[in-house]
C-alpha cells in the first residue's frame, strides 16, 4: 500500500465534508448553465431509476475538472479516479460529460444511473461515503455502485431504437437495485 493510499485509508472521514462541499458547489454550477435531458434521456433517466429526472442537468466539458484543494485532488488521484478515460462525472443532479463522450448515450445512461444512486441514498454525503468506501477497497472498476451502474447503463441501451415505453423484456430496474438506501446515522 503506497503512502497516499495509506494516508487515505486513515483520514476517510476527514475527506468526507470537503468532498461532499466540493460536489454540492459543482452540482450547482451545473444546475445554473447546464442543459435539461432531452425527452429519450428523461426516458432513459426513468429506467435507470432516477425519481427526479426533470432536475438532471449536463454540462459538456473538455475534461472533468478536479477540485482546487490539494488534499481532494491527491485522494482522487490516488482513488484513480481521474485516471483516463473518464467519460463524464455524476455530482447528483449535475454532470459532467467531456466532449468526446458527448452524444453517447451508453455513457449519459451510466451517469444517471449514479444519479439515481444519490437519490436511494438520500444526501450527497452518505452516497459518497459508500462510494469513495468502494473505491478505496476494491478499486474503482470493481466497486459495486461502479458495476450496477455499468450494468444497468447496458441493459437499457441493448434495447433498439428510442424509448418510447417500456422495451419489450424489459425489467423494471428500480425493483432490481441490488444496493438499497443506506441508513443515515444520527
């Protein structure tokens, strides 16, 4: 285990309200001049399990930008959270899509997947901690919020042509989440 590994392993916690300040203050930038989904996303959107489709807003940006604190930047690093190709970045309703992603709708899918994974959680923080939790265990690419929302994000765009209603064979993802809300501690 390397030192930054390390060093995050033992202040997680401290990590927690700056990163939870960091998304909330980026969500709302996204929110003010970013774009509504369009009527196939608030469909798509609907599928993945979003309760609240209409306040999802993309931005599109030619690379993900990294919070300003020295202390968030190393652990996103360290987390290989920005290690390429990162197609976009879910900030709950707000996200992030670079420019060469844009348009795809594999990858909007998979965003609004974790969008809906915000929501089940109930706030930003407890969302995160489970989260960053998996990503610092297990790795980014093997966390299980990472695997439901590659999952589902495929699912949903094998199914042919717009969505119009509920594809032929299609299960209701919202019956099938495999990670339900975490409790909130008081």
């Amino acid at each position: 285990m390397n030192d930054v590994s390390k060093s995050m392993r033992v202040n997680f916690r401290w990590y927690l309200p700056l990163a939870a300040s960091w998304v909330l203050s980026q969500e709302r930038s996204i929110l003010q001049r970013g774009i509504p989904l369009t009527a196939a996303e608030l469909a798509d959107a609907r599928y993945a399990g979003v309760t609240h489709p209409g306040r999802v807003r993309l931005s599109r940006v030619e690379e993900i930008p990294l919070p300003s604190q020295p202390e968030l930047r190393a652990m996103a690093e360290g987390m290989q959270l920005t290690a390429p190709p990162v197609r976009g970045l879910t900030l709950r309703y707000g996200i992030y899509i670079c420019a060469e992603y844009w348009g795809q709708r594999e990858c909007v899918v998979h965003k609004l997947v974790h969008t809906a994974q915000y929501e089940r959680f109930g706030n930003v923080s407890t969302f995160l901690e489970c989260y960053l939790y998996q990503c610092l265990a297990v790795g980014k690419i093997a966390a299980p919020l990472e695997q439901e929302a590659s999952t589902v994000a495929q699912r949903i765009c094998a199914q042919a042509g717009p969505l119009d209603g509920t594809p032929a064979g299609f299960t209701d993802v919202a019956r099938e989440r495999p990670f339900q809300r975490a409790k909130t501690r008081r």
